[in-house]
C-alpha cells in the first residue's frame, strides 16, 4: 500500500483533484455554516427586540393603568423561530425555503404561518451549496476521475500484462488500488469536517453518522466504478468514462428529479400561499355574517365562554377574534391532510431513496441536520401550541371584560419556553 500511495501521489493530476476536493469540502462547510450563523443572529436579534419591545408596549398600551386585551390581541407581535441545530450547516435542506423568524399575533393562526411560506422552483432544485450537496452531487465525479482507467491506463502504457503476471492474486492487486483511492477520496471529504466537530466541540454521534454517511456513500461509487472499469475488456478509459458519467447523470440528476415529479403527482400537497389566501377570504367574508353565526359555532367548542355578555354593539374583540380563530378552525381539515400528504410524500422518499443512493445520501443528512420534513411540521407543532398557548391566556381578558393589568401583560406567554 505504501509502495502505491507514492505512486499515486507522483500524478499531479491525481493530487491536483484530490487538493480541489479538499478545497471544495471546505467551502462547502464554510458556506453552510456561514447560512447557519445568519440565522442565529436573526433569531438573537428577534428574542432581544421581543424584550425591549414588551417593556415599551406596556406604557404604549396603557389606559389609566390598565390595558386593553383586544389590542394586545391585535398589536402585539410574538417572534417565533425555528433555531438550527448545531449540526444544521452540513445540510440546509428546508431552513432555506421557509421562514426562520417569523411574527405572530392573536389573529387567525393559518394565515401568518403560510405567509411566509415560498418555493422558488429553480432554487428548490439548485440547491445550496452545503456538505450535503457537495457530497452528492460531486464526490461521485471524483470516483469516477480517480477510479474510470484503473485497468485502462496500465493497458495504455503497455504495462497491464506484466503487472497481472508479477501478482499471484489479480484481485488483491486491483483492490488494494480501489480501496487507496477511496480512502483518499473519504479523507479529503471527512478530513475538513472532523475538524470543524473539534474546533466547535460539536456532538461526537453525529459526527460519527455523517463519517458513516460519507463512507457509504463514496463505497457505492466506488463499487461501481470498479465493476465498469474492471470488467474483462475495460481497455478503453474514455468509454468506462462515459458509462460512468452516464450512470452518474441518470442516479444524481435524471431519477431523483423524476421521483420528485412522480411524489408531486402521487401526493398532491396544497400550496401554503393558497391556505393563507382562503383564511382571508374566510375572515372577510365574517365580517359580513351576523354575530351569532360565529359565535354560535365557537361557543360550541368553547362552553366554558357561551355565559358571556352578548356582543350588542357593532363591534367587540371577542366576535373579532373568534372568527378569526373560527377560520382557523374551518381549514382545519385542510392542514390535517396537507400534513399527511407531506408525511406520505416523505415516506415515499424514504422507500426511494433504497433505490437512488443520491436521494438516500440527502435525507440521511438531513436528517443528521434536523433540516428535513419531519422537524418542519415538529416547529409548526410548536406554532400552534404557542398560538393556543397565547389565545387561552387571553380569552379570560376578553371574553369576560376582565381588565388587564401589566404585570398580566408582562406574564404573557413567551415561544419557546
């Protein structure tokens, strides 16, 4: 081994590739962390101006000492935010295309969150450039330059003959010369990422998962390219070339685009811009039904409310209030299946991914990265017990006329705690 490693590292090209790799590695992190540490500081900024804010909104909302519940209700913003995990940056997944800080208030929970919410078509399928991307999309083309005229090359220079007639076992030979060049291949990926996990003392498991990811990952192309270029007659480097590429193409580009559109067709999944769209409608549309009509179904949900003054006049936050949380609840049945069309479509990923090692590869770090399906719909979990939270905080307020006062105002529930 010792022998072929110097010969290896004499082909500048070899090293050359090997040195870029490690460069792009790097980059890679970089880039990640540095997306990472942006949204750190955008929810830092958040939770120190949510509590300058509240100290400037008791003065601000103050009425002879007391304050009004339905314009806490209606003014007062809560910053939610999803906070990265420290492992977030070798896989962005999800954290690029939905909010990370986002503000929310008593008013109809369904609008605020799908808000926010965009897909840019052409950014969803780029990407960005994270570990996981790199790794998915590239480390296959470094197999495939270090690996595609392994026997080739020596049958090139005349010298494939003497070598297989100088080995008492031909697959010793050719494996001892696979496994360096994978080797080489896994330490210029896993190299700049061990360092990283030390230097910011980041969990030692996960760590251990990535490596492991990585591993298996490079071992598929690996195999792969030792079947083409290993083969009896793989005597031509520039056709062991093209079939690998072509492989690469139709496993990193063509199927896992193509599942993509299939999982869209197979389970449709509602456009959050469309949801928030139809709880406006709803919402306006209350404005013009009588009184009774949304209380009447509200008070069903909530008896312990229904032996309340009566809203007499044209106006009272508590109507306004419960028609908006009554469009909530009127798309209830719409989110439900949203989720299990989501949660479906990321079962069916699942299974794919068994098939399409790339698609495997990315949800497996994803999933290391807490950036996929799953710990979106935990955060919008987490939304609407804070918005239930914050609404049966206040209800009491406004639905009884009970006045409220700032240290009531101060003990207002708070995200995350």
């Amino acid at each position: 081994m010792k022998h072929e490693l110097s010969l290896l590292l004499k082909q500048r090209s070899i090293v050359y590739l090997l040195l870029v790799s490690l460069a792009l590695t790097c980059l890679s992190l970089f880039n990640g962390w540095q997306n990472i540490s942006h949204i750190r500081e955008q929810i830092s900024h958040a939770q120190q101006e949510q509590a300058t804010q509240q100290a400037h909104q008791v003065a601000e909302y103050s009425h002879g000492g007391l304050i009004d519940a339905g314009e806490v209700g209606y003014y007062v913003f809560h910053y939610v935010y999803q906070h990265p995990s420290e492992w977030s940056f070798i896989a962005l997944g999800n954290r690029l295309v939905t909010p990370y800080v986002q503000r929310i208030r008593l008013l109809g929970l369904q609008s605020q969150i799908y808000d926010g919410e965009s897909h840019h078509p052409e950014y969803v399928m780029l990407g960005a450039f994270d570990f996981a991307f790199w790794l998915m999309f590239f480390s296959p083309l470094l197999c495939i330059a270090l690996m595609h005229d392994l026997k080739a090359s020596e049958f090139q220079a005349q010298r494939l003959q003497f070598l297989t007639s100088l080995s008492s076992c031909p697959v010793q030979f050719w494996a001892k010369r696979l496994l360096l060049r994978w080797l080489l291949i896994v330490l210029t990926l896993i190299t700049p990422v061990i360092v990283l996990a030390f230097i910011q003392s980041l969990p030692l498991t996960t760590l251990i998962q990535i490596v492991g990811i990585t591993t298996l990952y490079t071992l598929f192309w690996t195999s792969l390219c030792a079947i083409v270029s290993l083969r009896p007659n793989a005597l031509n480097a520039s056709f062991n070339a093209m079939v690998l590429a072509s492989i690469w193409l139709l496993l990193c580009v063509i199927l896992p685009n193509l599942s993509q559109l299939w999982l869209h067709q197979r389970y449709p999944v509602q456009e959050g811009s469309q949801i928030a769209l139809q709880h406006r409608q709803l919402v306006h549309n209350a404005w013009d039904l009588p009184k009774t009509d949304t209380l009447t179904p509200f008070y069903d949900l909530y008896p312990a409310w229904q032996h309340t003054p009566p809203v007499t006049g044209r106006f009272h936050w508590k109507w306004y209030f419960a028609f908006q949380h009554m469009a909530d609840v009127n798309l209830a049945e719409q989110i439900e299946e949203r989720v299990r069309a989501l949660v479906e479509r990321d079962q069916a990923t699942a299974q794919l991914g068994y098939l399409i090692p790339s698609l495997w590869a990315q949800r497996q770090l994803e999933a290391a990265g807490e950036s996929n399906i799953t710990h979106l719909l935990a955060h919008r979990a987490q939304i609407t017990n804070f918005h239930t939270e914050l609404r049966h905080y206040l209800y009491p307020y406004l639905f009884e006329d009970k006045p409220m006062t700032p240290a009531a105002f101060m003990h207002l529930p708070s995200f995350g705690q």
